[in-house]
C-alpha cells in the first residue's frame, strides 16, 4: 500500500491532466485508490473471520515444534474481540465516530497486542517494542500532554500495527502496510522471482486483491487501465492487479508507469513484463500518456519514452521533437471519484513532527517540477522528473489550492516537491496573507541560508507548520563531497529560525556514505544530539546510503573513492550498485545504535548521554567524539 491518510498526488495529477483532452479524444476518466481497497478490506469483520478460520486451521495441524508467533497467538486467543472491534476502530480513525475515544483509552475495549508492550517500557529504537530503552519513565507518560482523542488514535494505531503483524506472521511474510512485497521488486535484476510469487499459491492478501480488481473492473469496464507504481512495495500489488486484469478482460489495455518505474526500469531487457502489461512509460506521464490515449484512439501521435514488446522483443519509442507538458498547462489536480472520508489517519509515533506522513488529509501541491539546485552526489540528478526544474506562477498555485479546497472542503496542503524553492514559498506566502486564505502546509526545503528569521515568521503567519530538509551526513567534509551546499552551521542557524518562528523541523540523515569514518559518523550523531538538545530540529530519520545508477556517485563512482562491483545480467530492475569502500566502515554495526539514539532523542531521552551508550559492546570499538560539547550553541550564538 502507499498512504493510508491522504490520496497519492500521481493519479489525482493525471486525471486533472487529461481532463482537459476528454472531449477532444472522447475519453471518460476514472480513478480509484486500490491501495486504500485493499487496507479496508483486511481490516473488516468479514475478512478477520476468514483469518481466524485459517490460523485455527494451520494451528491445529502445526507440530508442537513449530513456535506458534506471538502476534498470532494473541489473535487466536482474542479473535472475536478483533472481529467486534475492528470495524469501529476504523470508523475511528476516519474520524467519524469520535466518542469511541472515551472507550480506548480506557485500556478495556481493545484486545491489546504484542505492540502495546511499549506503552510500560521506557523508549527504545523505533520498532523495537521499547527493549532496549533507557530512562526511568513508561512511554504512556508522554500522553500526559495529549488529549483523549490523540491518546485514542495512538492506542488505535498500535491496534492496527497489531492486526498488521498477524497478517504478515501468520499468513503472508510480504505484507506491511506500507512495503506489500518490497524486496522481490527492489533493484531485482531477474524478473523471476517477482514472477514466481505472482503465479504461487495466493495468499488471503493475494485473493483479497484480486477481488478488489474484479470490482473495479465490472463497475468501469475500461477500454485502458493505467497503473502507478511509485515504490518497490507497490510493484508487487501492480502486476497482480495486472494479471487479474488479463484473465477477466484481455482486451483492456494495459499500462504501469510511476516513481519505481522511472528509476528501476530504464533497462527493462524482460519480455515477459509484457505479459501483464502492454506498455510501460518512463518520467512524466503526462506527455506519454496522452500521446498514447491518443494513438489508442485510432489519431496517428507518436510514443514518447514508452516501452512495448514486438515479436517477444523488448523495445523503446520516444520521439525527441514531443515536449513535454509544462507547468502552466498541466491542469488542477482533482479527486473526483476518490472516497475522502474513507482514507485512515494513524498516529504511529508520539513524535508531533513525525506523525505529518501518517496523520490527517492533505491536499498535495507542487510549487515547481524538478530540483532547482540539482546537484547533490548522491541523487538521480540525471533523470527528468529531478533535472527539468520547471516553476510556475503564484496565480496558478493559488488557483489549483483554491480548487482543491472548494473540491475537497479541506484546507491541509503537503508540497510534495523535491525541493520547495525559497523564492517560491515567499511569493505563496505573500500572496496567501495579502488574500486571507486561510490554509495549513508543510513541506520538503533545502536548508537554504535564504531561509531567513524574517522569511521564516512569514511562513508561519502564512499557515506554515513544518518542513523537512536533508542534513544527510551532519558532516562538513562529507557535505562538501555530496555537493549538498550547505555546511552544519547553516543547518544550524536555518532549523533554528523555523523552530523559534514555530514551524517544526524534520531532518533525514544518512550513514554509509563513501569514505564516511567510523569517527565521523558518532561525530555526526553527537551533532545531531545537540540540534536536539538546542531545539533546532524535532525528528529525523536516519537512512542507509544506496548508490544508485543514475546518480553522480553512480555514473563516476572514482570521484567519491569508491569501486563499483560488477553489476549482474540486467533484465528488469536496475537502479542500486554494490561497491567497495576502501574504508571498510561497518556501517551495519554503527545503524542499530544510531536508530536507537535518534528514536529516543524524537521522544527528548537521553539530550545529555554521551552518544557511546546507544551501542551494544561489540569488538569493534566506538570512537568518543571530537566534537565541543556546545559546537551548536556556538554557531547558534
């Protein structure tokens, strides 16, 4: 699945986008989020019986060797209590029967699971149930700042995560709620594998989808079905709806573009993809699409960065001369046919700036396609959808969140830019205090020094509440060999002029970058203590560095001073590389304690411990820091 609170922006852009070509091609559009099907279909009464006849069946022909999981067994022994109370919690989290709220919190209707172990364990590293916390105080004491109604919907969250572990210990180990099948489709050079799965024995989640498509299918019949792919995990659930597709109706026409396939696939050697779909597209889908409804529709139009399968070979069609739709002519985005209330807000994490990707219904915006800077090492700069940088005027902003709002009655907006342009944000600002529109927005920066105290108290009068930006490697040296264009002391600086103007700060790291040192990664997490500590920043995410193909460090790995391995046969998905660092970091080692540290810092645990604790006693040898202990409030000063 995708998101579970909100739309994903890529179908609600391309209906806006083809609208405008309806009449002229005779097209009826249709969208539907099968991603949110799928979520409200398991977790239904119907669907929790047949589960539960499953788990009782396999338990009772299981040999008494065979460990039966914890979350299993726990559902097993509440069964009917999860069948009473599930629909209810998901009405819950829709926010339509809010007075369930004075019944969860007080800890008796709900069968509490595995997952509700943290609530009387101190923090401990995000996902970890609170084993390994430190502290003298049970995480339920941090709701003494909440109302009932939050402490409610993190209680219904941790139901959820509950009942979501069942579905993957005890019937499809592929299943998470946001990463359904994620590693037979991330940079899989063989189809084989995806394959296999797809044509294995189904699964409840398999048959579950399966009948979701037939639905769709029955109450459309659609001449074209275009599917969007944005991540690993949805690539599975793609091909399966695609060959549910072919067998119910081969005539339909089939297509699969998105995120996943723009960076996975621009090597796609495999016949047999072309077995679920007849065509695949690559970047915008905008141009390629509608150059294909075009042609579909029996104009000649020529393909653009499409791929098709001719006499059980794979080829590739562009046409150079066709440009693509720029901003001013890509239409207002639209939902029209998406079910709103039915879209589910989890609080997963007590964390006020952590819960934006999972909490509450927003509107997605962009106010500019593409990256303006477009420089870092580490990103698919080469590719379009980063490298054709392309903004468009505040009067077309406003007018898509005028539209937005009258369409869908809410007036939270996420820019989902790669990076929301600073000259941009000003000139939205203005324009939304000069007009009295009153919206909430957040969204992914730069840590720009241009992001001044003044900028940002305007930000924040204009509805403003968070942002998030890469800090990446907290590291001055490693910084300047990213070409990120920012050093630490104006991260610094930046964060804490958001912060004092109110706006909250989300920082993503990364570990293992080529040459990173043992030393400088606990430096760098000592630098990351004192943001904290200082107030500059209030979450983050550390993520473990992938090169990938696309990239400057992939397309000239001898600059960054590292080696590629040689890559196996391509057939289907290419985008991460394996190489060598001269260094020899372990950088496995270092990702557990740099984990437990930053879910304990998001929760204000451990600000004063020296950062050498988060790591478990191993051969290997923690370095101090070198840091100053004040290094932040020196430049903060």
């Amino acid at each position: 699945m995708i998101q579970l609170n909100t739309p994903y922006p890529a179908t609600a852009h391309l209906l806006g986008f083809l609208q405008q070509h309806a009449t002229a091609l005779g097209l009826e559009l249709a969208q539907a989020d099968a991603s949110l099907k799928l979520f409200l279909r398991l977790f239904s009464a119907s669907q929790l019986m047949q589960l539960g006849e499953l788990l009782y069946a396999r338990a009772r022909e299981a040999d008494e060797r065979d460990a039966i999981p914890p979350s299993v067994a726990h559902f097993l022994a509440h069964r009917d209590r999860y069948v009473g109370t599930v629909e209810p919690v998901i009405r819950f989290l829709q926010r339509r029967d809010p007075s369930l709220a004075f019944r969860i919190v007080g800890r008796a209707y709900l069968p509490e699971g595995p997952r509700f172990q943290q609530l009387d364990s101190s923090v401990g590293e995000e996902g970890d149930e609170g084993s390994a916390g430190v502290g003298d105080a049970p995480l339920y004491a941090a709701f003494g700042a909440l109302g009932t109604t939050e402490r409610a919907r993190y209680l219904a969250s941790l139901y959820v995560d509950d009942l979501a572990d069942v579905w993957r210990d005890g019937v499809d180990p592929r299943f998470e709620l946001a990463r359904y099948g994620e590693r037979l489709a991330s940079s899989a050079a063989s189809f084989e594998p995806l394959l296999e799965a797809l044509t294995g024995e189904p699964t409840l989640v398999d048959l579950a989808l399966d009948e979701i498509t037939r639905e769709l299918i029955a109450a459309q019949r659609p001449d074209v079905v275009a599917v969007t792919a944005p991540f690993p995990g949805n690539v599975y659930g793609a091909f399966r709806m695609a060959g549910a597709i072919r067998a119910l109706s081969p005539q339909t026409t089939l297509v699969l573009g998105g995120g996943w396939v723009n960076t996975e696939l621009r090597s796609l050697r495999e016949p047999r993809v072309f077995d679920f779909f007849d065509y695949v597209t690559l970047d915008d889908g905008e141009r390629p699409l509608l150059n294909l409804l075009t042609r579909l529709s029996g104009r000649p139009a020529p393909l653009v960065r499409t791929y098709q399968r001719r006499a059980a070979v794979v080829v590739f069609e562009t046409d150079p001369t066709q440009h693509d739709i720029p901003q001013r002519d890509a239409g207002v985005p639209t939902y029209d046919g998406l079910p709103l209330a039915d879209y589910v807000s989890l609080l997963e994490m007590l964390n006020p700036m952590h819960r934006f990707w999972s909490d509450g219904r927003w509107n997605k915006l962009m106010l500019a396609h593409g990256c303006y800077w477009k420089k870092c090492s580490f990103c698919d700069v080469s590719l379009d959808y980063i490298g054709r940088y392309d903004r468009p005027a505040t009067d077309l902003v406003m007018q898509r969140i005028r539209a937005l709002i009258a369409e869908t009655g809410e007036t939270g907006f996420h820019l989902v830019d790669e990076a929301a342009p600073p000259e941009a944000m000003n000139a939205l600002a203005k324009r939304l205090i000069a007009e009295r529109l009153s919206i909430t927005w957040w969204g992914n920066i730069r840590f720009e020094k241009t992001f001044t105290p003044v900028l940002c108290r305007r930000l924040a009068e204009a509805g403003c509440v968070a942002v998030s930006g890469g800090l990446e490697v907290a590291s001055d040296r490693l910084l300047k060999l990213m070409q990120k264009g920012v050093t630490v002391e104006q991260v610094a600086r930046v964060t804490r002029a958001f912060t004092d103007a109110g706006i909250m700060v989300h920082a993503y790291l990364m570990y293992g970058f080529p040459t990173e040192t043992a030393q400088e990664t606990i430096d760098a997490l000592e630098r990351v203590r004192q943001l904290f500590a200082a107030g500059c920043i209030q979450s983050a995410y550390w993520h473990r560095f992938t090169a990938t193909a696309h990239s400057p460090i992939g397309l000239d790995p001898g600059r960054y001073g590292i080696t590629l391995r040689p890559p196996p046969q391509i057939e289907f998905a290419h985008n991460d590389l394996a190489f060598d660092d001269p260094v020899g970091t372990d950088h496995d080692f270092f990702g557990v304690g740099l984990r437990k540290a930053l879910y304990n810092n998001m929760h204000g645990v451990g600000l004063d411990m020296d950062v050498r604790e988060w790591f478990e006693p191993a051969a290997i040898a923690v370095p101090a820091a070198t840091v100053p202990p004040d290094l932040i409030e020196s430049y903060l000063s």
